[in-house]
C-alpha cells in the first residue's frame, strides 16, 4: 500500500506541488506508524 501511494505521488506532479512540506510530514509520519 506505501509503495502503491508512493508511485501514485510520484507519478502526479500537480499533487506532489499541492502538498506543502508539512503535509508531506505529516504524511511520512502516518505512514511509518
């Protein structure tokens, strides 16, 4: 599922601008629970 999500972020550049740093933080740390 992180690898699946990982290659969906990857592969939309107009979301991965969306995110703010933060988000992405935010993101990695839900993530790695």
């Amino acid at each position: 599922a992180v690898k699946t999500l990982a290659s969906q972020l990857a592969n939309d550049r107009h979301l991965l601008n969306a995110l703010t740093p933060q988000h992405m933080t935010n993101a990695l740390n839900a993530l790695s629970k």
